[in-house]
C-alpha cells in the first residue's frame, strides 16, 4: 500500500494517513487480515516522525478498522469492509450538486460535517 502526506496541507499528517487507510478499506484495496506497513516504514518511507504515524495507526484502532498486534503491527480487521455502494453514490450526487450550485468544498465539508452530528 502506497501511503503519502501533503506537509502543505491544513489536515494533520496522522490525519491524512489515516484517511487513506479507510479509503483503501472502503474501496476494498484492504482486505481483513491484511497487515499494513510498519509504522517504522512509513516514517522512513515518508521522512516523518515515527508518532505521527503510530498516531495515525492508534486512531484506526480505536474506530476498530484495525488490530495493533505486538510482532504482527497493524492488521485490518474482519469489520472493516461493509458494502459502501449506497453511501458512495450519495456522496457522488452530493458532489454533482455541489459541483452545478458552484459551493466551494470547505462549505460542502461543514455541511456534511454538521449533518453528521
């Protein structure tokens, strides 16, 4: 799994790991069972500090998207895959309104954020 972070961006890099962690689950490029990269391994592959990614790999855990196992290190767990399909197409039509009413995306994220609560 090729993980990558924008150090230019407004979302913590933790944040950006593990943003991609749960899209590769919810795409299904992550299966149960299958372990992600040491963390020690994405801070040298990345160039960033070894926390940031056990950060990152703590908040996956504590959604219970993955086991930390002591040896075995992250491993995605057998809740991780629901069929996402109907959430994805809502979140596609969202975007093509959005896209036609010209709503910048951070307005879309609070929305969606708010609604969320």
């Amino acid at each position: 799994m090729l993980l990558r972070v924008d150090p230019s961006a407004d979302e913590p890099l933790y944040a950006q790991l593990a943003t991609q962690v749960r899209r590769a689950v919810a795409r299904g490029e992550l299966a149960a069972g299958e372990r992600l990269p040491s963390a020690r391994e994405v801070a040298a592959a990345l160039e960033i500090n070894l926390h940031t990614v056990l950060r990152a790999y703590q908040d996956l855990r504590d959604e219970g998207l993955v086991e930390l196992r002591r040896g075995r290190g992250a491993v995605v767990t057998g809740h991780a895959a629901p069929d996402l399909t109907e959430l994805h197409d809502a979140v596609a039509a969202l975007a093509a309104v959005a896209r036609r009413l010209h709503v910048a995306s951070p307005t879309v994220t609070t929305l969606v954020q708010e609604a969320l609560r």
